[in-house]
C-alpha cells in the first residue's frame, strides 16, 4: 500500500500547517499515513541545526511565512505566545496515545490547542484540562509516557530520524526518500502518485 511517513514534533508550527492538509493529500492518493513522532529539540541538537527564532530576521520572516501559508490552507495562523516550549511530554504522550490507540484524538486535540488556541501546553495543569476537554483520559497517558519504553521510543526514533537525513520539522518519507517542510507536500503527493497502486 502506498504510505507516507510524517515525523513531526507539535512544537513545530511547519508541522502544525503540514497536518492540516494530510487529509485531503491522503484522500487524493488514496495513500496511508505513518506518524512518527520525533523531538525537534534533539534533531536540531544533533545535526548543528537551530530554530529560526533564534535568529532575529528568519525569526520574523518566520512569522511571516507562517501568516502567509495559513492564509493558502484556510487555516487558524499558528500564534502561541508561550513558543518555545519543551514538547518531551507532549511527543511522549503521541507514543502513549499510540500504544493506547487513541492517538488520532490526542493528535488532533494537542496540535489545535498548541497552534489554533495558543495554549501553555508546557503547565501539567493546561494540558490536562486540555486533554479531558478532548475526552481523553489524562491521568492514564500520563502513566503511559513514563516507562522506559516510551521514552527509549522517542529517543530511538529521534537518532532514527536524523541517521536517515533529518534536520528540521515536519519531513515526509515516501519509499524511503525525504521530503521536507510544509512546502513540499506537492512532491510528497507526486512521489505517491508515482508509486505502484
């Protein structure tokens, strides 16, 4: 079956915009999507990399870009005044929403509260309420983060991730070649056009 691999971090909000229009893309190609949670914070430690916020010019032409892809996709402009923010919980709770299968929810739910409702999903407190506001079951992924498993997860797929060329968020695999930002969702469906049905 066709497939494309999405690795994301929700601290990204390049991530956020990509998520917005996998539906559709998946619609139109009848692929399926894998989704890899990574930490953005490890990739870009790894590779040398660094966030463009932390450079003043890329970090308003950021904001700028960010407005102007919102604007195309008809989306909520991804605004948090808390960004940056430590995500480890966060993309912890992705694999134990996995493991829970109950991960489409938590995934919807905490991209659109971090990007579309600008919440502190960095306060315990908010990404609770948040989280049961979604009618998840808060208390239990918090428990489904914390064995090691879970973390060694992330930790494996992170170093996974930048081994096979990642050096920012969100990247695409289709057939094992990357894709990478929001701005290359057009390969990314040309790639799965391309493959055998």
């Amino acid at each position: 079956m066709k497939t494309v691999e999405f690795l994301f971090d929700y601290g990204s909000p390049f991530s956020y915009l990509a998520n917005t229009q996998l539906p559709a893309l998946i619609q139109r190609t009848g692929a399926s999507v894998v989704y890899t949670p990574v930490l953005l914070g490890g990739v870009l430690k790894a590779t040398g990399n660094s966030s463009p916020i932390a450079v003043p010019a890329k970090g308003s032409y950021m904001r700028l870009e960010l407005k102007r892809w919102a604007h195309r996709y008809r989306v909520p402009e991804p605004v948090n005044p808390f960004f940056p923010i430590n995500t480890m919980r966060l993309m912890r709770g992705a694999i134990a929403s996995q493991q829970l299968d109950i991960f489409d929810r938590y995934h919807a739910t905490i991209f659109d509260a971090f990007w579309a409702k600008g919440l502190n999903l960095g306060d315990e407190g908010v990404l609770t309420r948040v989280l049961e506001a979604g009618g998840l079951p808060a208390a239990e992924i918090a428990r489904a983060m914390e064995p090691h498993e879970v973390k060694d997860r992330l930790r494996r797929d992170t170093d996974d991730a930048v081994a096979r060329g990642m050096f920012g968020a969100p990247a695409f695999f289709v057939g094992g070649e990357m894709f990478w930002g929001n701005d290359r969702l057009d390969w990314v469906e040309d790639a799965l056009r391309s493959m055998p049905a």
